[in-house]
C-alpha cells in the first residue's frame, strides 16, 4: 500500500499529539516528542499545524516531522516501522525533494535520531552526517535527590517570571506571556508543567518546561535554561533535578534530553543532575545540491 504525505490539520493536531506519544517507549531512540510539538504550539494552534508533516499507510500515521525553520525538519517514525523500506524510501524522497513541500530550500537539516533503513537511505542518496547529539537519560525508578533550590511550578499568576528567566536564558529569544499562553492552551501543556527556581534573594534565576508522554513512559525536558545573570552558581543542575523529579511526579519513566555535542557545558550540567550519557547521533545535511 501507498505512504502518503500530508499536512495535518487544526482538527488532526490531538491525532499527531498521542501519536509521538504512544511512540516513546523505554529502550528506543530518542525522537519527536509531543513535548517538541507542544513547545512548538506557542506560535498557535494553526501554524503548528501547518509546520508538521505526517506519512500515513491506510489512514495510520507511521511517521510525523515538524518543519522548525526553514531549513530543519524534526523527524519521528512508529518504532516497528523504522526497517520498513517503502516508508523510507517514501520518507527520504519527500525530505529531499524541495516541492514535496517539507524542506524547501537545496540546503537541508534532518533530525532523525534513531539507526534504522531511512537513515540509510539518506545516506545511500548523499546526505553526509552533520553536528553530533548526546541523548541524556535520568532513570527514574527511584526518588530523585532535592535540588536544594526554591522551585515553583508556575501558571497564568506567575508567567512572567517563566518568561523573564528564558528570554535572559536564550539570547535573541522572542518567548512572550502571550507566546507561553498560547503553548498552554495547546493538547500536550495537560500533560506538561513550567517551573522555575528562586534564589536566596526571591529571584527567579532558571526555569524548565516538563513534558510527559503518559505514565510509564518517557518524559521531556524543553526546554531548560539559566538567566545569563545568574550563572555559574548550581543552578542549572538544580532546575535539571526538579525537571526530573516533576516528572516523576507525573508518572514519567525517565527524563530525558538532547544535548549539543559542541555544548559541553549542558551536558555536564545534566550529569550533576544524575543524567547519563547515551552514545552520539548526528543530524543529516544536505547542502547544495
């Protein structure tokens, strides 16, 4: 049977949302996550949907992608699928060809984190390896150590204390009180919370958002950060200790994060937290074709 590529829909977004859900599982690579999505709801519900992707076989979704800029696409795939060769090859053509309508431009990222037939395929048409990933992993089968901060899970009340940490977190960052109301509202916030930790002064110095994906499964962490002024003190491995105890809290498995090869940093902070390392994946590119 034929893969069809499609654009969901306002009304598919809850569809594409149990989907990445019901796909992390524990033991399975890292991918898209409805974490990923519900992050991504801050711009709305209608250009969510028009940046995400689905490939379906007879109605079933089989893989979702989220087009993240102009040149990225974030990529999950069912977990008994990832040796279906039709679904690859479908897959890779559609990512490669720019009036397929998923990355548009001959310069292309593709975040596909996980070993199996449509990476190969990539690979096999000239894609070449691009910048590594380090997935971190938190078990959470046991209680998670205190992370000797004032943490608060923050709602409508106290939003801008959430915004405030991020936007001094992430240079150039536009997230807005208007931006985190409009991720609230979105399917995946049910199952998500903010937090932010407080000094010994009251302020508010870093802040996290927690995704879960349902009890038993894996949590996400997206994303976390310190403010720029308040760094170098512990802090960020603290927020990264209540991020995993929140969600295990809510039922999560695990907490889980992708850290930037090049950042060393971040993934020294989440090793304080009793994150471990899994081994490197790398993105795919193609440039100029």
């Amino acid at each position: 049977m034929s893969v069809l590529l499609s654009t969901p829909g306002v009304d598919d977004l809850d569809e594409v949302v149990r989907a990445l859900a019901e796909w992390r599982r524990e033991g399975t690579p890292m991918q898209l996550h409805s974490g990923d999505v519900g992050f991504y709801w801050q711009f709305g519900s209608e250009v969510t949907a028009a940046a995400l992707r689905t490939w379906r076989r007879e109605g079933r979704i089989l893989g979702v992608g989220l087009v993240d800029g102009p040149d990225l696409v974030r990529l999950a795939i069912e977990p008994e699928a990832r040796e279906d060769e039709a679904l690859a090859r479908q897959m890779a053509d559609d990512v490669t060809r720019p009036e397929r309508g998923v990355l548009p431009t001959d310069k292309a990222h593709v975040e596909a984190l996980w070993e199996g037939r449509f990476r190969e395929v990539l690979q096999e048409d000239g894609w070449e390896l691009d910048e590594p990933w380090i997935p971190m992993v938190c078990d959470l089968s046991e209680p998670v150590a205190n992370s000797g901060v004032r943490i608060e899970v923050v709602g409508p009340e106290r939003v801008e204390d959430r915004v405030a940490v991020h936007r001094g977190a992430f240079d150039g960052s536009k997230f807005s009180v208007e931006r985190w109301r409009a991720m609230a509202a979105g399917t995946p916030y049910a199952d998500a919370r903010c937090l932010v930790g407080y000094d010994d002064r009251g302020e508010a110095v870093a802040a996290t958002t927690v995704w879960s994906a349902g009890p038993g499964k894996p949590g996400l962490i997206e994303p976390l950060g310190v403010h720029r002024d308040h760094q170098g003190h512990g802090h960020g491995r603290a927020i990264a200790t209540a991020a995993a105890a929140a969600l295990r809290d809510m039922g999560a498995s695990s907490a889980t994060v992708c850290a930037e090869g090049a950042n060393t940093a971040a993934a020294a902070t989440y090793r304080a937290a009793g994150f471990q390392a899994r081994p490197e994946v790398r993105d795919l590119r193609r440039i100029g074709w």
